[in-house]
C-alpha cells in the first residue's frame, strides 16, 4: 500500500496538537502507513518557548490548566490519548528530582521548564506513534512550497521533501524588518525583544529605558533587567513586597496608551477545568443570530456578555454576604431577563449604590481628579493596582469582580463562534481589534498577581516610572534622542536611551520576515484574509482550516492552524487547557481526520508505492522511542 506522506511546517504547541491526534488516531490500526515529517529549527515540541530562557520569565497561565493531549471532553476529534498535563509533568519531574518545586497546581511556573515540557511531549508521541506511523523531524525552516501535480514539494536551506498533505503551524514569525532609517544616533529602539536576553543585552545600568505598553511582554522586559541582573524581591512580614538591587539596573520608564497596566491573574479557585457556564452569551443564542446576519459585536454579544459578568459578579457578592436569599431572588430574576434595562432595574431593586458592578469603571476606571497633576495620578495609580490585588487575593472565584472578569476568558469560545469565519460586519470587526481586544486583555489576560507587586515595588525603589497618565506617548527630539512625554502633565517627560516596543509582532503574513508564507501569497497558494476591506492579519482558510488560494478556492490538501490564521479566527495564542473540550484540540482533530478520511480515500483507490524524494540531513526523530519506550 502507497505510504501517505503528511508535512508539518512549525512544531511548537499547535504542531504537537496535530502530531498528537495523527498518533492517537494512528494507534487504532485503522489507518494506512503515513510518514510524517516535521520540520521547525527548534527543538520540536517547544515552539516560542525556549528550553534554555532565563527562569524569572513565567508561563501566565496556571500550571494545571495547560495540556497537550485531548481528553473525553474534547468533541469530533478522534480518540483518546492519555498524557500528562504540565502540571503532571512538573510533578513526576520533581519526584524524580527529589524536589517539590512544583507542586502547586495553581502556581506559575517559568517558560523554560513549559518549553522541556513540551519537548518532552514531542518525544513522548514519537515513542508511541506505532509502526506504520514514521516520523521525521528536520531542524530546518520551510522556505518555500511548490505544487508538482497534486503534491506538494517543500524547499529548505538543504534539500526538497515531497508531501501528499501539508498542515502549515508556523506560530509566532517575525515581522519583516522594518525600512526605518538606522536609529543608532541618539536613542536606540527595539522593535522586537524576543529573545529577551539578546535583544536587551545591551541595555547598561545608569541608562534609562522607555518601554512602550503596560503588558505581558513588558513584565518580561522588566524582569529580565532587575531580576535578570541580579535584584531580588523579598516579602515582609505584613506582605509587602521589596525590591534590593543590584546596581546593575538600568532606570524603566513603562507607558501605554490607556495608561493602565494590565490587572493581576486572581488566585484560580476554579481547579483545572471548572469554568463558568453561559447564561446569557450561550453558543446556540450566537449561532442562532449568526444564521440571520452578520453581527455587530458592541450591539449584539456585548450586552450579553456583560449580562454574564453581571451574573458572576452578583454571584460571588451574594456568596459574600452570606445572603442566600438575595442569591436566590436576585440571580433567578436575572437570567428571566430579555435586556439590559431590565436587567439594570433589578440590580438597583437589590444593590446599592456603592457596591453595584459598574460597567463604565471597569472600562475606563481613571477618575477625572486622578488627572488634576502627576502626583495624583501615582497615588491613584496605587492604589489602583492595590485594590486589584486584594481582589486577585480573594480568588476567581470568591471576588465579584474578579469571577465577572474571568468570564470572559471562561467565555472566549462563545465569544470565538461569533467573530470567527467573518461573524462580524467590517466596521464592528475594526472596532473589535481597536477597543474590544485591549480592554479584554487588560482585565482577563494579566500577568500572575505577584508581577503587579513586584512592579509596585520597583516603583518604590525608584527603578520603575510608570505615572505617564492615559495617551503617553514617545517623541523625537532634533538630536535623535527619544522623549517619553505625558499628554497631561507637560513636567513629566524623560529622554531616554533605549526604546523598547513591548509587544508581540502581529503583523500581516504579507510583512513576514520568513519567505515561506510571503510566498504562498504570491505564489497564489494562499491569499491574506478580510472581511470587506479589512484585514485584521492572518491568510484565509475555510471552516476545516483548508487555505484558501488567491483564486478562492480551498485547497484540499493544504491546511493552517493557530496565528498564521489569526484574523479568520479569533484569539489563536493559547495553549490547550485540561477538560474543558480546548479548540486548538478540536481544530487540530478536525483537520486530521479530514486529512486522514483524504487518506483512506487514495490508499484505497491508488495503492502505488512511491520513492522517497531526496531529503536533507535529518535527525529522525524516531530514534528517541527507545528512550521512552516503556512509557
Ligand atoms: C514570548 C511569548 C510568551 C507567551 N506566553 C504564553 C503563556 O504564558 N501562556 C499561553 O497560553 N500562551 C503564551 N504565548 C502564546 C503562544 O502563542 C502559545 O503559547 C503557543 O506558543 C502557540 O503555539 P504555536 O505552535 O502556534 O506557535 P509557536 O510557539 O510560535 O511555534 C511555532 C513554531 O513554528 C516554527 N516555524 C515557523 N515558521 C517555520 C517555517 N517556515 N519552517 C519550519 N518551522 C517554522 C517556529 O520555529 C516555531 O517553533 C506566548 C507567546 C510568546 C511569543
């Protein structure tokens, strides 16, 4: 019987999640021999998250909450194949480490032990992956792909491989660089600060550093240059935290255009897979909407998610107040509501004033006299950032606003079936991305609550500004030196040496560094996605993830999965979570078995043995069974 040869270009966690269900399925023994061949220059399985990055760089999820195997939640996507969540990775390492490092299911642990974890997956579907299921593995990138009849050929540095199905996971690429005049006159400016330690490497103490964005990438930046040179963090005996340092810090200056850092991760009370259910945003209420019309997101899933916020929030308040009654009468009235109004009349009927959930707070939570001069904002700001943790502190479960902020992250796949695929019209997809997505990340995509201490504390140690207020913003003086300037106190501004723009790139596959999608795209293989005249970024695929070429035809054999189909899809940079039917393993499951259904089809009606292709030096992966064989 001909072997089928399938490709995957990037093997970090979305890749692992299509070899995982290539290999459960493959374990049944109803399929044909495959050879699968892998190609990633990384070592496969770890993606973004380098094995060998310093230890102070944290995973923001919670160690139990993050697996690369599927589960009996997990619908349409084949069997079942048992592994290890991260946490019980972490767990078995320590045991045979003799260490208990780890132990906490609810902790956050550091990006280099999630990185030999997912290695460590790599290896493990390796060893089981039976007979008639070869792998290979290239440490190669894809430069380009080619269509010779129906196959495809990809191209590397060294050597062609020919591929009857390819499923593209390339994840986080880089921009191409930018045709900015050189900036090493004056201030120098970082673009892209991954790899944290290379990119910042030349950051001395005494300079001072403008850090654009109060986000996730910005925690990194500031670890790395306290921490990552030496500084220690210590708590005292009331809680708080403090900084000593090193002396071989630089001074951070750190603004946003809200002005707000993100809030902290709460303590998770939610185990591994509880979430909150759906009362008003519920699938089948989207769908159904769906069905009629394309949506507007602030008109039609707004309200119903805030209408769920509302819901968790007087929840855990009632729990609070110990007052079942209100509880009850409260929260049965809620969910018999068909609008907001009605909704807001109940609430003032049962809550005051003053511990009523407040909709317009939490969006913009900057009071007019927090603005009146620099020093009222700091105090503001810390108390700001001091309430959010006493919050985070009560959990996800038992602060108001905190399970209300968690719904939406509990609630991403309600939200995703109606943004993907072109759910919304154009313009309410526009506003999305622009006011929607920063508002989403502040409140429910945070950091652990221990970075928002630490940064507290680096503000009190005078290493750390982060008072520029809402709108701050970066200029060039006629020297070449950069300015961060505050739009609302003309004192506070503060030249700096380095400039750095913390975030990760999500530029357009049409500006990638990398030529393989570049040339997809031009090649007519694939073509960037848009609803109306927007592209929010990634190429187009169909609903089985087919790419779609630039003459609007899905190609059959041909698939991508995760960021290079960010835009299409909605909120692809996450990992799997345990138990709770993840959709990067029921995406993953969708495509392999179409490919395999592809399979059977040709192994049935072609049963030609075909020569391998002349292949580049490989390391074939295979070779690592044994170490794992009895597993
Ligand atoms: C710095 C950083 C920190 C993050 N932290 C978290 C976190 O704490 N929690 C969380 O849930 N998510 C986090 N994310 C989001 C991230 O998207 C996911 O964790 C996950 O890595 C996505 O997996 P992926 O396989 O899609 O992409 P990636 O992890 O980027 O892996 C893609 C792989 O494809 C390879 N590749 C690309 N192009 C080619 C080519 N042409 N040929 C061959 N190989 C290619 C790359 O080398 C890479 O190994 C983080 C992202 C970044 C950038």
């Amino acid at each position: 019987m001909r072997v089928a040869r399938i490709a995957i270009v990037g093997m970090g966690p979305r890749g692992l999640t299509v070899l995982e269900r290539l290999v459960a399925n493959h374990r049944t023994q109803k399929f044909g021999p495959v050879h699968i061949d892998i190609f990633d220059p990384n070592p496969p399985g770890t993606g973004c998250h380098d094995p060998d990055q310093a230890g102070h760089l944290l995973v923001n999820t919670v160690s139990g909450q993050i697996t690369q195997f599927s589960d009996s939640t997990v619908l349409n996507a084949g069997p079942v194949l048992k592994g290890p969540s991260f946490h019980e990775w972490l767990t078995a390492e320590d045991a045979r480490n003799g260490t208990g490092e780890h132990s906490n299911p609810d902790g956050y642990y550091s990006r280099a032990a999630f990185g030999r974890y997912l290695h460590w997956c790599y290896h493990y579907l390796v060893a089981l992956a039976p007979a008639n299921c070869k792998i290979t593995c290239f440490r190669d990138e894809v430069l380009s792909m080619d269509r010779v009849d129906e196959s495809w050929v990809l191209r590397t540095a060294k050597g062609s491989v020919w591929a009857d199905f390819v499923v593209l996971t390339t994840g986080h690429t880089k921009a191409a660089a930018r045709r900015a005049p050189p900036t090493s006159v004056g201030t120098l400016v970082i673009d892209d600060p991954y790899p944290i330690r290379e990119q910042i490497a030349c950051v001395s103490p005494g300079m001072t550093v403008g850090i654009e964005g109060l986000g996730l990438t910005t925690m990194d930046v500031i670890a790395e240059l306290t921490v990552g040179r030496g500084g220690r963090f210590h708590v005292d005996a009331s809680g708080r935290r403090h900084y000593t340092a090193s002396g071989r810090e630089p001074h951070l200056v750190a603004y946003s255009r809200s002005g707000l850092p993100l809030t902290a991760r709460a303590r998770n009370q939610k185990g591994v897979s509880t979430q909150y259910r759906a009362r008003f945003l519920k699938l089948d209420v989207v769908r159904a909407m769906r069905a009629q019309r394309k949506l507007d997101f602030a008109n039609d899933i707004l309200p119903l998610l805030w209408a769920d916020m509302q819901y968790a929030y007087y929840e855990a308040y009632a729990r609070l107040k110990r007052d079942t009654l209100l509880s009850v009468l409260l929260l049965n009235q809620l969910v018999a509501t068909d609008s907001s109004a009605q909704r807001d009349e109940m609430v003032r009927q049962y809550i005051p004033p003053e511990d009523r959930f407040d909709w317009a707070t939490l969006y913009d939570p900057i009071p007019a006299q927090a603005l009146r001069s620099g020093p009222a904002f700091d105090a503001w700001l810390r108390q700001h950032i001091e309430g959010d943790l006493a919050e985070a502190t009560k959990g996800n479960v038992d602060s108001p606003v905190k399970a209300a902020c968690d719904v939406v992250r509990d609630l991403r796949d309600n939200l995703r079936a109606a943004i993907d695929f072109g759910g919304l019209t154009e313009q309410s997809h526009r506003w999305l991305m622009a006011e929607f997505v920063p508002f989403m990340n502040r409140i429910a995509v945070g950091p652990p609550a221990s970075r928002m201490a630490e940064l507290l504390a680096l503000v009190d140690a005078g290493i750390a500004e982060i008072g520029f207020g809402p709108a701050a913003h970066c200029v060039k003086s006629t020297q070449g030196r950069w300015k961060i300037v505050s739009a609302h106190w003309p004192e506070r501004r503060k030249p700096v040496d380095v400039h750095v723009k913390a975030r990760v790139s999500m530029h357009s596959p049409a500006d990638d560094a990398s030529p393989l999608l570049r040339g997809l795209l031009s090649d007519g293989f694939a073509r960037l996605f848009a609803n109306g005249e927007f592209h929010p970024g990634g190429i187009e695929v169909d609903r089985n993830f087919n790419v779609v070429s630039g003459a609007g035809a899905p190609i059959a054999n041909l698939w991508a999965l995760g960021i290079p189909t960010e835009g299409p899809k909605f909120y692809t940079f996450v990992v799997p979570r345990t138990g709770v039917n993840s959709t990067a393993l029921v995406d993953a499951g969708r495509v392999v078995l179409d490919l395999l259904g592809h399979i059977g089809r040709r192994q049935t009606h072609a049963p030609v043995e075909r020569d391998d292709a002349p292949v580049p030096t490989t390391e074939y992966a295979s070779a690592f069974a044994s170490m794992y064989a009895t597993l």
